[in-house]
C-alpha cells in the first residue's frame, strides 16, 4: 500500500488547549489540520445539518465512549428537535425514512460531537465558550461552478448563511464572550468585484465589534504538499493582533502525483474502486474528457479541483481506464479524492467503513477542505502560543 507523507505532521510544544467551534463543520477537516499542525485542541461543538456529514465527522474526529442509547423512540424524540438534510440542499421531511442503523448513527454523532443543528436555529446563549471559531459557510452562490447569486445580507442565497454568524456573534458580543480567533475559508470567487462589496461590509462588521483582519489570501493547495488547483481564501480575524497570513505559512511542493494515484488494478481494493468511478463514453463525457483529461498522470501531475461532483465540466481529472467492460476512462477514485484534500489512507478507510456511495462520498470529500492548507495556518496562527 501506497503511503503519503503527510504535510504539517511534525509536533509542535504544547501548552495551551485551544477551544474550538466548527460552524458549517462538514467531515471536520479544520479538527485534523489542527492535529496535523499538533495544536492541543478540545472541539466544543459543531454546527451541520447534513446527516452524512455529521456521521462522518463523528467517525472522523468524535471523542469518547458513545452515549447509552435510549429507546428508538427516544431517539427520534432527541432528533427531532434539529433540522436535518439527507442531501445539504433542503431539509428532510421524515426522519425515520433514513432508517434505524443511521438513526443510532445520528444520535451517537450528534451527542458526542455537540452538534447543535442548522446554523439558522443555532441560539448564541446555546454556544459554548471557545477561543476559535470557524466558518466555512456555503460557497454554490459565490462559486464561477454555480448561479453566482452572491451573499448579500437578507439575499436568502445558501453563502447568505454568511450572516447568521454575524447574528451569533452579536449575542455573543452583548455577553462579552467573543472567540479570541476567527478563521474564515471559502472560494477564490469571494473576492471578486460583484463580492467585494458584501465581503466588506462582513470585514466592517468584524472591525465594528473588535476584531482585526488578515488582508484576504487566496492560497493554492498545490503549494502545500498535494497535487491539486485548488484555489481558496482565507481569512483570519483577533482580537488581539492583525495577522500576516501569505509570506509567512510553511510551504511545500516536494512530491510527486504518483503517490495520489492508485492504479495497480491486481490489488482488488483498487480495482474495485476504479470501477466505481468508471464511466459510459456519452458525448457529454468525451467532452469532459478532452477538458480534463490527466492521460499518462506523471510525477509533475495536478488534477483540477475535486468538487461534490467530480462527473461534470472542469471536473478534478478523468484518467485513462480499461479495466470495466465498455468504458476506457474513470474519474478519480475516492481514495484518491481523500488524499488529495489532505487525508490520510486510514482517515479515507475510516470513512469508507461508512458503506456509502460513491456520490455521497464525492459530496462529502468535495465540500471539505484541504486539511493541509489548515495545517499550515493553524500553525502561523498558534506558533505564539505552542512555543
């Protein structure tokens, strides 16, 4: 099996235990790039409303004996209390329709990881104290991907979900009990002129109730150990000091593709998950292949973008594959996405555990973030205090 060096990895002193609320948490890679960058952290909570995600984040970062289990019912009673989604897009209307195993699933992920639901119904009084706060809010309507509808304060868009946190910190700030840190990642896109002027007003506000902000950095995920265009911004706001992100992170560009790229097909495991991403040639698909085609992947490979759907334009890569009768490409395997976002083989097998498909594992590793552009500025951010 093909091993990954993995960025960020090498311990840090530790002297302070940081207390952290992911809001927008997804599989919680902002957890496992402060453990990559050996922070001593304690998660205090998370906000997510996706039902695989929070599964997911449990398997991944949930710490603990699982909670006793009460009866089924009591189950859906605990629940029921939240807003869940089967697809991150609209709430489910059924609980029960998912099913008894992803009830349990559910609630032992919710219990143990804190989560407190949908950022809309999360309640400042409800929020446990932390020193770092991060907010990866939604990125479809900022995204050149999507409909490109913005973040307007009161738009109703998904990124307008923006301005629940300023709702939380508000209250937050009326109890006098900001989070000494924010950390802010979204697409390249949130910068540009038609979002500059929401952007600003979001940095105003921030300024408004005490906090300093980083100038906005768009960072390359090709440039911290992996082999991906991925380009995201990031943002950190204190309230103690501004923050000189870009000149001053560790980078590295010291590795080759090949060991992203798993095409041994004697191995049954990677063939098995080749053919899960193998492809009928449509028309539309030998489109996508003379866009994004990596045919032969050589050391000096860089794969696009991994998204929540890798079968559409400008999709992460389509390689050369003949090994499932009647298709002669595939896209990247899961396994490879994962690494690719910065996890490790035994993080992915963790999740692979989970049985889902492959879309809902894509949904899930797309919507990440790349854990060692994290690593990276968590350690800039905490060197002070890890000295």
């Amino acid at each position: 099996m093909k091993t990954v060096k993995l960025y960020g990895e090498k311990s840090m002193a530790k002297t302070k235990t940081l207390r952290v609320f992911e809001a927008f948490a997804g599989i919680g890679a902002q957890s496992v790039g402060l453990r990559r960058a050996g922070i001593k952290y304690k998660s205090v909570g998370i906000s997510e409303w996706f039902i695989d995600a929070i599964i997911a984040y449990d398997v991944l970062n949930g710490k603990g004996k699982p909670p006793v289990l009460p009866s089924y019912e009591d189950q859906l009673k605990y629940l029921s209390k939240f807003t869940f989604s089967i697809d991150s897009q609209k709430p489910i209307k059924n609980l029960t329709s998912i099913g008894k195993k992803k009830i349990e699933q559910l609630y032992i992920a919710n219990k143990r990881c804190n989560n407190l639901g949908s950022i809309t119904e999360v309640q400042p009084d409800q929020l446990p104290k932390m020193d770092l706060l991060t907010y990866s809010f939604p990125c479809q309507d900022l995204s050149t991907g999507g409909k490109t509808l913005g973040m307007a304060k009161g738009s109703g868009t998904r990124s307008g979900l923006l301005w629940e946190i300023e709702r939380l910190l508000k209250g937050l700030n009326e109890k006098r009990c900001l989070p000494e840190y924010l950390l802010l990642e979204n697409v390249a896109a949130i910068k540009a002129d038609s979002n500059k002027p929401d952007l600003d007003q979001w940095l105003n506000f921030l300024e408004s109730i005490g906090y300093k902000n980083s100038d906005p950095v768009v960072l390359d995920a090709s440039e911290f150990g992996v082999p991906q265009d991925r380009k995201r911004c990031i943002i950190v706001s204190s309230l103690h000091k501004k923050y000189e992100i870009d000149g001053n992170l560790e980078r590295n560009k010291n590795y080759s593709a090949l060991d992203f790229y798993f095409d041994n097909y004697k191995n049954k495991t990677y063939k098995e998950e080749a053919d899960a991403a193998s492809l009928n040639p449509t028309v539309s698909r030998l489109k996508m292949w003379d866009i994004n085609h990596r045919d032969p992947v050589t050391s000096k490979t860089i794969f696009h973008t991994v998204t929540c759907n890798m079968d559409r334009n400008n999709n992460a890569g389509m390689v050369r594959y003949s090994g499932y009768p009647g298709r002669w490409f595939r896209l990247l395997t899961i396994r490879e996405a994962f690494l690719l976002m910065g996890y490790n083989v035994g993080e992915y097998e963790k999740i692979k555990k989970l049985g889902l498909s492959y879309r809902r594992m894509n949904k899930l590793i797309g919507n990440s973030i790349v854990v060692n552009v994290l690593a990276a500025v968590f350690k800039e951010i905490f060197k002070e205090e890890t000295k």
